[in-house]
C-alpha cells in the first residue's frame, strides 16, 4: 500500500487565489494523502475563500484546519503545519500557487529511495490572472543530483519554495525555524543535504504566480529604490540564517554526521557578509560606508562580487537595480552554458 502524503498549504492574503490552489490539490491523483491548511491571520478574506473551496472538497483526503489569530510569518506556519504532519514526506504549496495533478505522485516516487531528504521542481510562470508570463518560463533541465557545493556556489538550479518537499525529519532532527527567517528555501535545503540526498525534477510541475504581494517580487517589475528596500528586508533574515546554520552544523556533527568542510567556510563567508550589513546599516556616513566595504574586501572577507553590491545598496543606490539585472543575465547565460 502506497505510504501517505503530507501537502502543506500556506495562505497569507491569497483571498483572489486560495481557491485554486486548493483546487490544485483535490486534483492530485495521488492517494493516501493530507491536507494541512494554514491561514496566517489573513486581513482580507483568504479564510472565507477557504472555506467555501473546502465544501466540495474530496473525501478521501483528510484535512487539518490552522488558523492563526496572530500572524505568525513563514517560520511561525511552517513549524506549526510540520508539527502536524503525519506523512513521511512533506510537499509544501503557497496559497498563490498551483500544483499540476501529477506533483504529489512523482514526488513521491521519488522519494521511494530513503536517501533522498530534499527535492524541488521546475515550475510555470503566470501572472495574477493565470495567464503564463512570457520570458519567465524559465530554462530547459534535466533531472539532476544536487550537492551542498553546488547550491552553496549557486551552480545548481535556483531554488523557489513552492516547489519544494522534504523528509519529515529534516523538521524534526534540527530545532524548530527561529521568527525572522525569511528564506526557508535556503536553510531547508542545506538541513535536507547535511540529512540525506536532494534531486530536482525537470518537469514543470508547480504554476507559480508573479503579483503585487509576492514576498519575492520580480526585479523586473521594481525600481532601483524598491529593490534596495527590498533587499534591506532580508538583512535580519541574514544575520538570523547564519545564528541558525552554525548551530545545525554544530548538531549534524554531534549525531555523527560527516559534513564538508565547505559548509564551514560557506558559512564563515555569509557570517562575514552579515556582520558587515548590520555595520552599514548603522553607520550614516557614507564615506565610512565605504570605508568599511573596501576594508572587507581588502581582508577578504567578503568577494568582490558582494562587495559590488553592498556599494551599490549602500553608497550608489540608483546603480543597484541596474547591476543586479546585469548580474543576473550573467549568471543565467553561464547556468545555460553548463545545463546545455
């Protein structure tokens, strides 16, 4: 008998787009299966969305309702849906987004192998109507192994969180998400590959829709002062990810858990870049800015390509959207070069 599934669905002001992504899982041909439905305090009427999708919704998968009477943010809904999981696997969903009725079961197929802990997907783009966006389909893969190395030095394919699964005890053998973690998709990842092996599927198997309140908004959309706010916004998330990694390295080890060395160094660079930011964040003079960035760079402490953009964010801040669209360009032609 097949073994169940867990599908974590995250709501937060998805009034205009819940009801399909919940569609989206009553067409999963996957069974035995679970919901677990979160809405994070939603002001507008996600959870009156909810509701009326969840009346015709299919018996036999089993639903288990959170409603938070506070926000409690991404780490806050992710550690409350996985303390409810009772799948071995859990496939998480935003309540924007659409998964294809096949997600389910080739996630799970693949996760037939006990080594894998982590996976995530190739995903469609639309807009807020459902429309697909045209330019952001994204680039043509294989199926492939990831590594630590590799998403450390961005050379695998990039990450979107609602693309993602994960074994249930990549939750449960570290400590629970702290409150300012803003990138699950980063932390997650690295604590399913210090637990076992990640793969990422080619097939498209998420509609991931671009609108106004995306956490993660395209740059394209954006202007050099927007992306700059933007940014600033994951400068605590930064300092908070690297608190949280140092102590998940420190007890991979202690339960006998052989890690590379580059996780150590990684880990030094991101502390490094961090410590540095809250620096700039409280210091006005921008000569002293300047000061403090080309002193970094000249220890070392952070590469030239991070120094560049802590210039930009905090010295040249009309050049940084410019720069980041250039960067990107480049690093999407030298991930095409590599993947072709």
């Amino acid at each position: 008998m097949p073994e169940l599934a867990t599908y974590a669905l995250f709501a937060y002001r998805h009034e205009a787009f819940v009801a399909e992504a919940i569609r989206g899982v009553a067409r999963q041909t996957y069974r035995p299966l679970e919901l677990i439905l979160t809405d994070d305090a939603s002001p507008d009427r996600t959870r009156e969305q909810i509701e009326e999708a969840l009346r015709d919704f299919p018996s036999d998968i089993s639903v288990i309702r959170i409603n938070h009477a506070q926000n409690q943010g991404i780490p806050g809904v992710i550690n409350a849906a996985t303390r409810r999981a009772s799948g071995r696997v859990i496939i998480f969903g935003a309540g924007d987004d659409v998964s294809e009725p096949e997600r389910v079961a080739r996630t799970m197929q693949l996760f037939a192998d006990a080594r894998i802990a982590f996976a995530h997907t190739a995903v469609s783009v639309i807009d807020a109507v459902g429309n697909p966006v045209e330019g952001r389909q994204g680039e043509c893969h294989e199926d492939t192994a990831l590594s630590m190395l590799g998403m450390m030095l961005g050379t695998d394919v990039p990450i979107i969180g609602a693309s993602c699964a994960y074994r249930a005890d990549v939750f449960r053998a570290f400590a629970e998400l702290p409150p300012r973690i803003l990138r699950e998709d980063v932390i997650l990842p690295i604590r399913g590959l210090m637990l076992g092996e990640g793969r990422f599927l080619s097939s498209k198997l998420v509609r991931y829709r671009t609108h106004d309140g995306n956490l993660h908004s395209p740059s394209q959309a954006q202007t050099s002062a927007d992306m700059v706010q933007r940014n600033l916004r994951f400068a605590d998330d930064r300092a908070a990810f690297c608190a949280q990694l140092s102590a998940d390295i420190a007890k991979a080890r202690a339960d006998g858990r052989n890690l590379p060395v580059e996780l150590d160094e990684y880990l030094r660079r991101e502390t490094d870049y961090s410590a540095l930011e809250q620096r700039l964040l409280q210091t006005r003079s921008l000569l002293v800015r300047a000061g403090q960035v080309l002193c970094a760079w000249l220890l070392r402490r952070v590469g030239t390509a991070k120094a560049v953009k802590l210039l930009t964010l905090f010295i040249f801040p009309s050049l940084y959207g410019p720069v980041l669209k250039a960067r990107i360009r480049l690093s999407e032609r030298k991930r095409s070069m590599r993947h072709g």
